[in-house]
C-alpha cells in the first residue's frame, strides 16, 4: 500500500457486497479469486507496475444501513444488517439480531481464508495458468475474447522470460500475495479479534489484513473511528460528495499521526455526477496539508440506483464515467491514467486503484 502511495503500485480491491451464508462454497470463492486474478494480470500487463489484490472477502459480512427498519405491504420490520447479525427474509424472526451469527461468520472467514491462502501459494495463481482462468460465462463473448488474447500475450512474454533463465517454476511465478479487507462495522467482532504483537507491541485487528470506516460511522468522535486508531492495520476512508474538505484532514491526522506512507487510502464513492465538482477541493485540501495518502475509486457504491423491478443495480455507463474522463477514449483497465489526469494530480499525489464489487458467478434475472 506504502507502493501505491507513492505511485508505483496499482490497488485492485474487489469482492462481494456482502459476504452471505447461503452462498458460502468452495466454488464461488475460487472463481471470485479467478476474477481478481484476471483484473490483476491485466492490470499488470497492460499498467507495466505491480498490482496489491485486495479481496472484499473472509469478513465482510455487516452491511450499514440508511434506515432502520423496512417496510412491505404495511408490515414494518428492522433492516437487514448483515449475515452476521441478522438475516434477510422478510419475517419478524429472522429479523432479530442473533450473537450465534458472529460466531457462524467467523468460521466462515476462517475457512474463507484459508481457502484463498491455499489458491495463492499452491499453484493455482501460477502466471503459467493465465490462460485458464477465464470463467465458463465468459467463453463465448467479446469480453472473453479479449482477456483470452492478452492471455497468449502473457503466454508469450512468459516463454521468453523462460528462455532468459526465469523459469515457470520460480516462487515468483507461482505464487501471489493476496490480502483480505472488509468494513470496520461490527465493533463487538472486531474487537474480539484485535491481538497485541508481542514483538513491537502495536494492536492489530486480526479479522483482516485491511479495513476501512464506512460514510456512516467516520464521525471524528465516533466509537469506529476511537477503534481504528487504535489497531496498526492498513486503513481505508469511504468518502462520499458529502465530506468536508476540513473534516476529511481531521480524519487523516487522527488515524495517521505519524504520516506513515500506506496507512491510509481514501476510497472515492460519490458518482459520476459529483466526482468532477467535489473530489478536486477534497484532494486539494489533503495535498495542501501534507498528508500521504493512496486514492482509490469506488464506481459502484456513488452509482446505484433502483431498477423498476425493485433491485439496486449500477449503470455500466455511469461506473465508467467515475474514472474515465471525458473525450477520452481509455479502456476500462487503463484507468490509473485515466483517474490521474480526470482530477488533475500533479507529482505529490496518485490516484492508483479501484475498489470494485465483483463476483465470480453469472446470476440470471
């Protein structure tokens, strides 16, 4: 992350919306983990830097809400608020909040962990499989085309390093780093899990390598916040058109003091209408103060709207205009130049990652 912040690292963040029981299975991990691959070689091969995957995965579970409760047909129940705390069919049961969640969705992490720890080092993110990665729902269409070529270029770039004396076989070429990340939401869960490293003594919250505050719990005062500056974690900041220059400098300083390079990425999350007249003040104000920071968009969290069937969706078109800018013609993965130059960086500051949800599975409706 300290790499990304200072522009020689990609951030690739992706994974479910929320982590659910029903759809906990070996399958659906790995081919979420596939697709972070698939972005991530691409990424790599066409940006020429290195890319830190980050899984939205092994952890995030709770989902903050708006409102506290939901209404259907007359009938008014609590919200939903996530797997690990209560679930989502509609019925007064199932909507009271169970601790025993906790506890189902900490096996479930561990066991979501391990699995990916499995993929990483046992050969399946071996770049000499880059070629099968590709995803059964993708085989007969143009988008699949285009990774299956890039794949054979890989291929290519793979053999010639093999002939150069880099062999397929080198740790390097075998094995991925791949990290875990969920929302700081829960604080009960998240505290259950934070240890004290017995060599430099520092806290560290165990339930994920990476987490972030949401818009609704960043309050300068607020428990999450006390929470967080507390753990040595690498720390993400959701910032939406509704954070206030000032506020968000604040926010840095408390959970940053030190102006450690890595420690804080702010996650853009406010839509295709408002990044271009608010992020340039937000960004002005954390350059003007110094603060080392890694920005990264989220171009689906700020771009969801309700289709006429009842679902949230996001507008393909309005997640692309989030970071590219216009009368450009970038590709949806070279968009680190693209983000850089739609909110006018200069040297200090980069702009290099996404924070996307992504699944490997293909849903019909």
């Amino acid at each position: 992350m300290a790499e990304a912040a200072m522009g020689r690292a990609f951030v690739l963040q992706g994974g479910d919306c929320a982590e659910s029981f029903k759809e906990f299975h070996a399958n659906n991990i790995r081919d979420t983990f596939r697709v972070l691959l698939q972005m991530g070689v691409v990424l790599m091969f066409g940006g020429q830097m290195p890319v830190v995957k980050v899984g939205r995965m092994a952890g995030q579970f709770a989902k903050p809400r708006s409102e506290p409760f939901e209404e259907k047909d007359g009938v008014k129940l609590p919200s939903y608020r996530g797997d690990n705390v209560n679930g989502d069919d509609f019925t007064e049961k199932s909507r009271v909040p169970d601790p025993q969640r906790m506890i189902r969705a900490y096996a479930q992490s561990v066991a979501t962990l391990n699995l990916l720890r499995a993929f990483a080092t046992g050969g399946y993110a071996a770049m000499q499989r880059v070629t099968q990665w590709n995803l059964d729902f993708m085989d007969h269409n143009e988008q699949g085309d285009r990774y299956r070529e890039l794949a054979h270029r890989v291929d290519d770039a793979l053999g010639f390093m093999t002939a150069s004396g880099l062999t397929v076989d080198h740790p390097i070429m075998t094995t991925t780093d791949f990290w875990t990340s969920h929302e700081c939401l829960l604080l009960p869960y998240e505290q259950a899990l934070t240890r004290e490293d017995s060599t430099s003594g520092l806290f560290y919250d165990c339930s994920a390598h990476m987490l972030w505050v949401g818009e609704r719990t960043r309050q300068l005062d607020g428990a999450h916040v006390e929470f967080l500056r507390g753990v040595a974690n690498p720390l993400g900041i959701k910032v939406s058109d509704k954070m206030n220059p000032s506020e968000l400098v604040k926010l840095i300083d408390i959970l940053n003091p030190s102006n450690k390079p890595g420690r804080i990425t702010i996650i853009t999350r406010m839509g295709a209408e408002n990044m271009r007249v608010k992020l340039p003040h937000l960004i002005r104000a954390v350059r003007n103060a110094g603060l080392i920071v890694t920005w990264i968009t989220d171009p689906m969290h700020g771009n969801t709207i309700k289709a006429p069937c009842g679902l949230k969706t996001r507008p393909f078109d309005s997640i692309l205009v989030s970071h590219v800018p216009p009368g450009t013609s970038c590709s949806f993965f070279s968009s680190m130049q693209c983000i850089s130059i739609m909110i006018n960086l200069n040297e200090s500051q980069f702009c290099f990652g996404i924070h996307m949800v992504v699944l490997g599975i293909w849903n019909d409706i």
